[in-house]
C-alpha cells in the first residue's frame, strides 16, 4: 500500500489534473497539513484539509478519491445517473383529466386535456378525487354523472367540490374613560364660533384607575376547505392598546390601567400614558432656573427671557424669547413672543409673534401669527384672527381670518407638505449614502487584503517547496550513509552527516519562516473578517434605512396632506400659497376665499381660488 505521503501527492495530482485547484494552494495545504500534525500528533488526509480551507467540496473530494482508486470517471457518472433513476414512468389512464384545486384550497374544478375527450367514468373520477385527498364538499354523483355523461367532455372547468369559506369576524373598539383632549384652548360652539373661556379642567386619575379597554369584536367563523381541514377566519387588525409611562396593560391585554395618580393623556401615535403634574406658583425663571420634568407641567405665571422648559406637556400664561421643548401639548394663554418651540403634540396659543415654531399636532391660535417661521404636520387654525408676515408650512391645510396687511411683508403659506415626512426622508437617504460610501472604503481595504493573503501564499508555497527540497536532499543523503562505501570511510560519513545536520538546520529556519508568514496571514484574514462583519452590518443598516424609507412612503400615501388655505376674512395681494406641486401668488385682494391645489388631468396640476362657502 503507497504510504500516506504518496497518497496525499496522488490525490493532488488527480485535483490539480481535474482543474479542482491549484497547484500552490496544493503546496499551501500540505504546509499546514504539516503544521496541524507537528502541533497535535493527528494525521489529517490532504483531501480533508482542503476541504476544510474552503478549496474543495465534499462531492469533489469523492470524486478526487474515487479516480484515486481506480473508478473510471464514466463509470461513476453511471452510478451518479442510477442513484436519482426512478425506474420507468407509467402514464396513468386518466392524465387526460385536469384537477385543479383553487390558491384558496374552496374550490376543484374539471376539465378536459383537450378537446374531444370523452369523459372518464364516475368511478375513476371519484377515485382521482380521493387519491387527492378531496373529501368536503363534493357535488352529488348525480350532478358529477350528468356532467361526464355530455360527449364530448366540455371544455370548460367544472366544479365538483366547494369547502365551506370562513366567516369574518369584526374587530373590538376601544372605549376611553377619560377625557382624550383636555388640551383645548377653548369650545367650539354650534354656530362654528370658538368659546375661548371654556377650556375645561385637566383631568386627574388615581393609580389603579381603568384608563382604557376593549369592548365588543367578534372573533368570526371558521369555515372548511375541500380537505376537510378547517379554514381560520381573516385575521382581525385589533385596535391596539398602546401605552407609555405611567400606565400599563392588564393581564389579558384588554385594560390599560393607570400605574401612578396624575394627568391621563392619549398621544398622537395612539399611546396611552399617565404624566405625574408639576405646579409652578409664579414664573419660570430665576427662581426656578431651567425645568426638565417628565410630566406635565402647570404654571400660573409665564417662562420669561433666557430660560428652558423640557418636559411631556405644558399650561403656561406667556412664553418670551425661551426654549421650549415638549414631547406632547402646549397650551400658552398670552401668547408666544421671540422663542424657540418644539412640541410633539399639538400647540395652542393666542398669539404667536417673532417665534419659530414646530407642530407635529394641530396649531390653534386665538388672535395672530406675526413674523413667524411654523411647521406644522397637522392643522393650522387662526379663525378668528391674522397671519402676518409669516412663512407657514402645514400638513392638513389653514384656516383662518385675515392673511396680510396692506403694509406688512407678504406671508407664504405651504400646504399639503410633510414636513416630517421630507425631514426624516432626507435623513434616511444621507444615512444609506454614508453607509454606501463607508461600505464601498471597506470593500477596497478587502479587496488589498485578499491581494495581500494571495501574496502570502505565493510566499508560503516557495517556501514549502524549499522544505520539500530540504526533505528529499535529506533523504538521499541518509541513504547514502547506508551504502557500503560510505559507512567504510569515515571522512566522508562525517562529510554526509555535516551536509545533513545543514539541511536540518536550514529546514528548522524555513519552518520558522512559514510560521511567520501562516502568523502574518492569520492576521490578514481576521482583520479581513471583521471588515466583512463590519460590511455585513452596513448591509443591514442600509436595508433597514431603505425599509425604514419605504414604511414612510406607506404612510404618507395613507395619510396625505390636504393643500387648502381657506381664508373668512381678508388675503391681501402678494400672499404666497404653494402646494406640493403648484404655488400661487394672489394677485389682488380678496375677500372670503378657498384657494387649493387640484389635479385636473393625471399629474396636472393648478391652483384654484373660489368663493368660501
């Protein structure tokens, strides 16, 4: 039997012949086939190495063993073709009939292969039938038998079976049991006017207080498919019962529960949370310094100059040149002058001057919007009052008295537009560029570490060559030891074994060379790997970035903006209305008017000014 080294050449020989590999990666394998036995004593076939190091498949291993012993590649191409034969194929008599079976597995229908066919009997049929498994909902054999009996066989699908379709159910409500918008800045009485004064009382709970559960719904019926296996009814969209600080859900998820005493509060996103309630007894300001309070925030004075207020709501008289930012509502009773507002939920004020100003609710004001920047992803509404030199962009449109003045710089009005939407847009395409860019750096910085790895391993294939050398001058001279003339003259033994110690020697150095060079490519490669993890990732935050872009295109086409301004009052010339696709100048002044953007013909658009009914 050819020793194990022999064996190992045999079997790169054979891979290197069948263009399998290389003939360096070859040299590579048996360098660290080498090193696998020097450090643990384990022999490992050079077939399984390259396995191992990614080089060759299982199948091609086989097939390199299978040549290796003598297997002629046409006979194991025939063992291949034998193992997936299944043996002659037997054409059933009836092929001639077509079964189909509905995507919704309700409905079989018949129908002939083609034309003129006479129609098998009802005994085969039925026995196809039950050789499928179709069981529910079969029709009587006197109707099956007055349909083959029809010669030729009509063409057209027949239906022999009808499974039992599901019920749909009916989703559950969900009741409140508090009031859900206690925020209001005033009533709206029947005649459309606003009671101001009325602006109801902040509702309070206790901990343990049922806030919200559902009611009714109907799970529906299922029905049976033509299987005999039933059939769930659709599933329900359950409205959610959302939550956040503050409350919690039951046990049987159908409760929110209070899970503090303070102000009940349903969120725009739908989340029920309970905000435990910070009384100021004055102003914001020196006294009190910057407040930050996860909770609603109750002031009976104002925020004066220089000063910031963080938290989830706030009640407050007058707002001058602060920073304010809320993760929910805003109400301020004397207005907003010279500040900085951002505000989660919606904004009600009676004057707003001089400030900028973002809205991801509705903005109420009583009286007037001068000199003002506002986003607003909701509704403006300033029915009884002005808008004055301000740029406004909002979602769900405007509403209000007057716009302009005969001397005030002209107001530009953007409605229809998510601001939110554009932002976070925007947001998502500068992340999958910085990705892309970060992603194409590292997949250079790869592409030198793999021409990095393939220079080591030309390296290391010399060198394994040079031992290979080393080994076989070292065997030839060992074997001259043996010979007689050289064990009877000492001079030349000596000069052998002088030549041989050399060759070990020089073997040891070049062993050390191919740690070096197996030690430098194992650094390559994990370095290598990481910046795959690392591209992996970027792979992954890119695609939920462009997921993420998609979810807000959904939305936006579920809930569109509404590019109307509908003025009761006064729109002086030069105000600016503009849409998403169109913009307006109003030429002239103009009195109780509706200006809106609409589509005349597919992706044709105009503005249009008309009488405000």
């Amino acid at each position: 039997m050819p020793s194990l080294q022999r064996q190992d050449e045999m079997f790169g020989d054979i891979a290197v012949r069948e263009n399998l590999v290389t003939r360096e990666k070859i040299e590579r394998a048996l360098v660290i086939q080498r090193c696998i036995s020097g450090r643990t004593k384990v022999y490992m076939p050079l077939g399984s190495v390259l396995h191992k190091m990614g080089l060759l498949t299982e199948e091609q291993v086989d097939r390199v063993l299978a040549l290796k012993n003598g297997i002629l590649p046409e006979e194991a191409a025939a063992g291949e073709d034998a193992a997936v034969d299944n043996g002659p194929q037997y054409c059933d008599p009836n092929t001639c009939l077509n079964i189909a079976v509905s995507d919704d597995k309700l409905t079989v229908t018949i129908a002939p292969a083609g034309n003129n066919f006479v129609a098998p009997p009802i005994h085969d049929v039925k026995r196809l039938l039950a050789e499928r498994e179709i069981v529910f909902g079969l029709i009587s054999d006197q109707l099956l038998s007055a349909h083959l009996e029809k010669s030729p066989m009509p063409i057209d699908p027949f239906i022999v079976a009808r499974g039992e379709p599901p019920v749909p159910g009916r989703p559950a409500e969900v009741r409140y049991y508090f009031d859900t918008d206690p925020m209001r800045i005033g009533t709206l009485l029947e005649d459309g006017t606003m009671d101001w004064k009325n602006r109801g009382d902040i509702p309070q709970v206790k901990e343990g207080d049922l806030l919200a559960e559902k009611e009714g719904g109907d799970p529906g019926r299922p029905g049976t498919n033509v299987y005999g296996l039933e059939v769930p009814p659709p599933r329900i969209k359950e409205p959610a019962l959302k939550f956040t600080k503050g409350a919690g859900r039951s046990e049987d998820g159908q409760q929110i529960v209070a899970k503090c005493d303070g102000m009940p509060k349903l969120g725009i996103d739908g989340r029920i949370g309970v905000f435990k309630v910070l009384p100021i007894d004055g102003d914001i300001g020196v006294e009190t310094g910057n407040i930050d309070f996860d909770g609603h925030i109750e002031v009976n004075g104002g925020v004066t100059s220089g000063y910031k207020v963080t938290g989830a709501s706030l009640s407050v008289k007058e707002i001058q040149n602060a920073r304010i930012e809320l993760s929910e509502d805003l109400i301020s009773d004397a207005g907003i002058y010279g500040s900085k507002v951002i505000v989660g939920g919606n904004l009600k004020a009676s004057h707003l001057h001089n400030s900028t100003v973002e809205v991801l609710g509705d903005l109420v004001v009583q009286k007037e919007i001068f000199g003002c920047t506002i986003a607003i992803n909701g509704r403006c509404l300033v029915e009884s009052g002005k808008i004055i030199a301000s740029t406004i962009t909002a979602k769900k449109g405007v509403q209000v008295k007057d716009i302009g003045t005969q001397a005030s710089k002209p107001s530009e009005l953007t409605v229809g537009v998510d601001f939110k939407f554009q932002r976070d847009m925007e947001l998502a395409e500068q992340q999958i560029e910085q990705l892309a860019e970060s992603r194409a750096a590292a997949e250079a910085e790869v592409a030198q570490l793999r021409g990095r790895i393939d220079d080591l391993d030309a390296e290391l294939g010399a060198v394994a060559q040079d031992q290979d050398g080393c080994m076989v001058q070292k065997r030839q001279l060992e074997a001259k030891l043996e010979t007689p003339t050289i064990a009877a003259s000492a001079e030349k033994r000596s000069l052998i074994e002088e030549l041989i110690d050399d060759l070990g020697k020089k073997y040891d150095q070049l062993d050390e060379q191919v740690k070096r060079i197996m030690s430098q490519d194992d650094l390559v490669r994990a370095k290598m790997a990481a910046l795959q993890h690392q591209i992996k990732e970027m792979e992954e935050q890119s695609d939920a970035a462009a997921e993420q872009m998609a979810v807000l295109e959904e939305a936006a086409k579920l809930d569109p903006g509404i590019p109307v301004v509908k003025a009761s009052g006064m729109v002086y010339s030069k105000t600016s209305v503009v849409g998403p696709h169109k913009k307006i100048i109003i030429p002239n002044e103009m009195q109780n008017v509706r200006i809106a953007e609409y589509e005349e013909d597919p992706k044709q658009y105009a503005m249009k000014i008309s009488s405000l009914r």
